[in-house]
C-alpha cells in the first residue's frame, strides 16, 4: 500500500560534515549558493547504504526512521524543515539520499514559515501554527488511512503537536526514541473534547480566524471569566490582540470541520454484527466501519445507495454485508447492518427508515463503536 509519510527535518544530516552545529548555518552561507551547499552535504553520506551501523550513527535521524518504517519507491515523503538555510539545506540533502536510493519516490521539501530556534516567541506564534496548517493541508489531499507522521527529527518542541494532531486526526505517528534504533508506533487513538464548551463560542472564534485576531477588550468581553482559563492554551494574547495558537488552530479545524468521524451502532447494528455476519468468512464489520468513519474518500467509495432522507447504504466490495447508516454532527450512526443474500437484491426497499427521527426510539441506544467490540 502507498504511504504518505510526513517528517520534520532537523540539521542531523550534517553529522558527516565535520561542523559544529552552531557554525553550520555560517558553512551554508559561506557556499556559492544553496545547491552547491546541498551537494556538498549530500556527497558526505552519499556513499553509506541504510544498513543497521550506518542508520544509527552515520545517516540522519530521518533517514533511521523512515528505513525503520519500511518506505518503498512508490511512498510519498513530506519533509518539513525550518525556515533557516542549515535546516532547508539538509532537507534538500536528504531528498537528494532518498532520490538516489528509492529511484522514483515521491519527495517534497517544504520550509515552514518561523520555524527556528533563534525567537521563541515567533516559533510559538508563526513555527508551530504554520506547520500544523501545513499538515492539515495534507491530511486533506490524501487518505488519512494512508499517511503516518514521523516527528522523529527537527525540534523536539513539535513533537507533542504532531502526536495530538495524530489523535484528532486518526493518524498513525512512528518514531526512532532518541538512540535507540526500534521504530516506536503510536496508533490513532480516539480522542475527544469538551466540543459544547468550545462550540458555545464559535462566532468568536470564527471572527479570530477571519480577520487573523481580536482585540483583548473584545475578548474578555465575549468569554466568561472563568472560562478564560480552560482557554488559555487555545490563543495567544498580546497587546497587538486575541489570536489563535496553534493548538486553538487544530481544535478550531476540528469543531470546524471534522474530518473524521465516531461510529455509533443501534441495538439492532449490534445484534445484526455479532448473530450474522460474524458467520461470515473474512468479513470484519467494525474495520469496515472504522475505515469509512475515518476517510472521506473511503465513505464516498463505499457509498452504494442514498436513500434521500440522511441514510445511505454502504456496500465494501464484492460481498455480501451491507450498512445502512447516517451522519449526525461527528457521529457515523449505524442503523443496520444485513447481508444481500438473506434479503435480496431489492433489500432497500425490503428495510426502510421513512423517518429517522420519528424511528430513532426503535433503534436505540446507539452504542460507541469500541465499547462494542
């Protein structure tokens, strides 16, 4: 399967290089120009194949991880680096070994705005919010199924960003844990927050994203004093104003729009799951659904039949389960779940829902999906 991984780039690729870290943005600058920096970093490890010695104290931190992965020529490489010449420098490096070694791999080099290590106050403020921007856009343009975070070089500062992001998202991060040389795999884990407390105030923070800030008097005005506190991770407050850091950013495109959604199974979805297609070889309802809940284009593919009142049937494949489910808010609420050759072709017509909400007392409660299976 074709993997997109997205990686932050430090400066570890200059390990061969002989250069004290703090000279090595004057090394880069001291070149003719950026390519011939790149080539020169490039030829110090050009030479040394991805074997267990070199990954672990010759290649770059990067490198390590995305071998230990187990990227092949058909994956996709997002490298991030920092908006300095020594950091762009080794990630156009790096883009240089993976090209050399995986012939026609797909690798892009993105410099995020304010990320370095000189203004903490801009790493916080520009760096950080720049480059969860940067990886939502990702998410978005592939199959979040698809695509693994790897924060194992660069900052160490971003790495507890990239590990909420992974868990808002449902999106697997690996990483090398400083020397070691086994690849660590942090699973998308369910995470959920206190979504009516943040939705209660989305006209303010839709007016914050809009117009970029607020001014303080606004703000303090508009939220209660004591919910200021549960807040105060969310914005960055200074004398210029009220604007988003970057946490407020990746919940504000949660609560925004979600990308992933929760399966919910009714009673019936429950007993229909467990008394009949567990019968079924090589048929796994809750992966199915867990696939579709987290993929648009997964949903939309599996989409056989709209039934033109908020229902749907999804159909996996060539088989015979099929789903009958709706979309409220974040939930995926599976209503049934029958098979086609009990029921026959016609089965739409055979099992209806005129009125979901009128119906809903039926077929309750709706069980969260993991306290299910």
């Amino acid at each position: 399967m074709v993997k997109t991984i997205i990686c932050s780039v430090g400066t570890s690729a200059a390990k061969k290089l002989g250069v004290k870290p703090n000279e090595l943005l004057n090394w880069v600058n001291e070149k003719n120009s950026m390519e011939d920096a790149v080539e020169c970093l490039f030829s110090t490890f050009r030479n040394l194949v991805s074997e267990d010695q070199n990954l672990k104290s010759s290649l770059s931190a990067e490198i390590h991880s995305l071998v230990r992965i187990g990227i092949t020529n058909e994956d996709q490489i997002v490298l991030l680096s920092s908006n300095t010449n020594d950091g762009y420098c080794c990630a156009l490096a790096v883009k240089k070994y993976l090209e050399y070694y995986w012939k026609g791999i797909g690798v892009l080099v993105k410099k995020i705005p304010g990320l370095q290590v000189y203004d903490a106050e801009t790493f916080r403020k520009t760096g950080v919010v720049e480059f969860v921007k940067f990886i939502l856009k990702q998410v978005e343009s592939y199959d979040a199924s698809n695509i693994i975070l790897n924060p194992t070089g660069g900052y160490k500062a971003l790495v507890p960003y990239t590990v909420l992001l992974g868990m808002l998202k449902g999106i697997k991060c690996d990483y090398i844990f400083e020397q070691s040389t086994t690849l660590l795999e942090l699973p998308p884990l369910p995470l959920e927050f206190k979504r009516g407390q943040f939705e209660a105030y989305k006209p303010l923070f839709e007016e914050i994203d809009r117009e970029s800030s607020i001014s303080l008097e606004k703000w303090q005005n508009s939220v209660d004093y004591l919910e200021r506190k549960w807040f105060d991770p969310l914005v960055e407050i200074s004398s210029e104003g009220v604007t988003l850091s970057a946490l407020g950013f990746l919940f504000w495109e949660e609560i925004r729009k979600p990308s992933a959604l929760v399966p919910f199974l009714s009673r019936n979805a429950i007993a229909d799951c467990f008394d009949n297609l567990a019968l079924l070889d090589n048929c796994d309802p809750f992966r199915f659904l867990s696939r579709v809940a987290g993929s648009k284009l997964a949903f939309s593919q599996a989409e056989h039949l709209n039934m033109g009142n908020g229902l749907r049937w999804l159909k996996p494949g060539n088989t015979t389960d099929r789903y009958l489910v709706s979309i409220e808010d974040w939930r995926l609420l599976v209503w049934r779940a029958i098979r086609e050759d009990q029921e026959g072709s016609k089965y739409s017509n055979k099992i209806k829902i005129d009125d979901p909400e009128a119906d809903r007392r039926s077929y309750s409660p709706f069980i969260r999906m993991e306290f299910v299976n």
